[in-house]
C-alpha cells in the first residue's frame, strides 16, 4: 500500500476544509432553530396547561378576536367572566365603579343580552358577528337561572353567560339584569366603549360595520327620555305616594324604552349609582304600574347628564293598536310578512325622539334604528332566507 505523499495531503485539506465550515455552519443554526422551537413549544404547552383545570375557561380566557399569530396587535387578551355569587356582587359593582374612564384600542361594543329562553335568534346574530373581525365586541348573557336553555348557548355565545339571578315583569329584577350586565362588561374589558342591551326577540337590521360605526362614532348615549307622558304620576307612585322622594321628584321622573345604548361614561354612572337606586328597587304595590326598567335608566340619566344623550332608543318596536303592556310581535302565521319590504320599512322608519335639551322640537334627527324587535322563534328561517342579501346588504 503506497503511503501518502505531503502534497497530496495539502490537496486533500484544501478540499475538505469548505466543506467542514459548511457543516458547522449549518449545524450552529439549526441548533438555534431548533432551540427556538423549544422555547415556543414550551409556551405552548404552558399555554394548554393553564386549561386543563377549567377546559370550558378556553374559549372566554381570549378575546373574542383575531387568532392570526402574524398579527398580534390584533388578538387581545382579556381576563374569562368573573363567577360572582351573592357575597361577591356588592365587590363587583364597587370594581365597576373603578373601571377606568377611558377604553383602550380598538374601541368595541358590549352587545348584552337579557334572557330567560334560550336564543332563538342565534344562528342570525352568528352570522352577523361573523361579518368583521372579531375583536370590535364582546357578548354577554344574562340567562335567568331558573328556566331550562336547551339547545344550550353555543358558537359566539358560548362561555358568555354572566352569573345570574331570576327575573321577571312588574319588579326591579329586570332593572337589577342590566346593571349587572354594565358591571361585568366594564370590569371584564377595558376596551368596551359602547353598551346595548337586547333581547331574545331583537334582530339586527344592518350589517356589523355599519352598526359599528354608528355606535363607535358616537359621543352620546342613545336612550328613549320622555317627560309628561300619560301614566307618569301612576308610574312616580307604583311604590306607594311619596316612596320616591326626596331622591327623585315627580317633576324629575321619566319614561323610556327598556332598550339602550350607553356609552363608557353612563354606563360607569349607572353602576355607582345609589341614591336614585335605592329607591327604584324598592317593591311596588301597584304592579299594574310597576314599570322600573323603562323609568331607572331614562330618569338617572336625565337627571345627571341630559346633554350627553340622544333621547332615543334605536331598536325598533311597534305598539300601534297594543293596549296589553306588550308590544306587536312578527310572526310567521302572518302572510308573508317576514321579508325584504318589512326590513326595509323598519330601517326607513325613524325614532321617536324626546323632548330633552336637544330634541325639544326644533331640531329633528336622522339616526336609524339599528335592531328591531319583536320577533317569534319561527322567523328564523325566513330571516336567514334574506341575511346576507338584504339585513347585511346596506
């Protein structure tokens, strides 16, 4: 065997030395990936075990927004909804009170439900949250503990009920709902600039964006006040005569839609609220007249900033020819009503506006009604037939 000469040793070296700096080039930077990848699997894996405890607390644990990991500034986290029992709701409204002024970026709506059914009008609002990115809202439901929900909340309703309390017509527990719905949407994300409250039997009649930047652009509440309606003294009195004062004089008591939607401001007002409170939860005696979640939102807010709302509720409703407390519900049975000319006739329709210090008369708005009610659960299908080419078609 012929032993090597030193040139042929050099030559050889020359040869091999590129491809060694390759090799160890090649093998630092795929240690670096790889240790990379380490660190964000182990993010990961503390991530899903933060879950495990509560696997229902995932899906409310994030903001209901963009999951795009190539676009963080659009997923944000906000904490899952407080579970608040009876000891606890006095330390939620004080946390409400202390919510911060000013709502983060990008400003959303806090769309609140008030329920004792389950919502039969889910698959259309799904449709509708469906339409824009996901972190310009939130949901909120407060489903009253005593009735069955079956099927039960699903899709974007899920993990969005807020504890819960009964509650029923001709008492202050409807009042009572809505309050704690404000606190829970306050103390649960910053971000919430605007605040409506619906119903199981509200729809939509406008698109998400279009709704949005009516309600965003806005500087005002917009909530039902009117002053020297017929019933007002029977109303004043449904406690007894004289239970309201001194709080809230005849003169100073209003009358207004159950529906609104409050800004950050009013919505903080509401909940630090005590003194108009303590009288408007007092039981009536004359339940005939018993009405407080139509008189405690438009009389506080009146009372404390008029000139920071519209005096008007923008969900539509109909009570022509209605003498039962109830307004006329759309239904099926009723030929052909459900469909393109009614939406549109809704959406032509304008508020009635109160005689407040902005709309006293003289002055006539333009705003549109943005959801509607009431609505039987066997409109649905007729309802979905026209979503996306005529409720979200603005």
């Amino acid at each position: 065997m012929l032993s090597p000469n030193p040139l042929s040793l050099f030559c050889a070296l020359l040869l091999c030395l590129p491809l060694a700096i390759v090799f160890t080039s090649t093998n630092t930077t795929t240690t670096t990936v790889n240790s990379s990848i380490n660190l964000n699997n182990i993010t990961t894996s503390t991530l899903n075990d933060s879950h495990k405890t509560n696997p229902d607390i995932r899906t409310s644990f994030f903001s209901i927004g963009n999951t795009n990991i190539n676009n963080q500034s659009d997923k944000a986290v906000v904490p899952p909804l407080q579970e608040v029992n009876d000891d606890d709701e006095e330390a939620l409204f004080l946390a409400a009170t202390r919510a911060k002024r000013k709502p983060t970026w990008p400003r959303k709506i806090a769309f609140m439900f008030l329920t004792t059914t389950p919502l039969p009008f889910a698959p259309l609002w799904e449709s509708y949250f469906n339409q824009t990115k996901e972190n310009l809202f939130n949901i909120y439901v407060h489903a009253d503990p005593t009735f069955s929900y079956d099927p039960p909340f699903s899709g974007v309703f899920s993990n969005r009920v807020i504890p819960s309390k009964p509650t029923a017509r001709l008492s202050p527990t409807l009042t009572s709902a809505a309050r704690r719905l404000l606190a829970q949407a306050l103390t649960h994300d910053r971000s919430n600039y605007m605040f409506v409250l619906l119903s199981s039997s509200c729809i939509p009649l406008h698109s998400f964006n279009f709704t949005y930047r009516t309600l965003i652009n806005s500087r005002k509440s917009f909530i039902e006040i009117l002053e020297n309606e017929a019933g007002t003294f029977d109303r004043w009195a449904a406690r007894g005569v004289d239970a309201m004062l001194p709080e809230v004089k005849l003169e100073d008591f209003r009358i207004g839609s159950q529906f609104w939607s409050l800004t950050r401001r009013h919505a903080r007002i509401v909940v630090s609220d005590k003194k108009l409170w303590s009288k408007f939860k007092l039981p009536c005696v004359r339940l005939d007249t018993c009405y407080p979640e139509e008189n405690y939102f438009p009389t506080l807010l009146s009372m404390v900033d008029p000139k920071g709302c519209v005096y008007a509720t923008l969900t539509h409703v109909d009570w022509k020819g209605m003498k039962n407390g109830h307004p006329r519900k759309y239904e099926v049975a009723e030929v052909a009503e459900v469909g393109p000319e009614l939406i549109q006739t809704l959406r032509r329709d304008r508020p009635r506006y109160g005689n407040g210090s902005e709309n006293n008369g003289k002055r006539r708005r333009r705003d549109p009604f943005l959801f509607a009610r009431k609505f039987a659960a066997d409109t649905l299908q007729s309802l979905m037939a026209i979503a996306d080419g005529v409720i979200f078609e603005d």
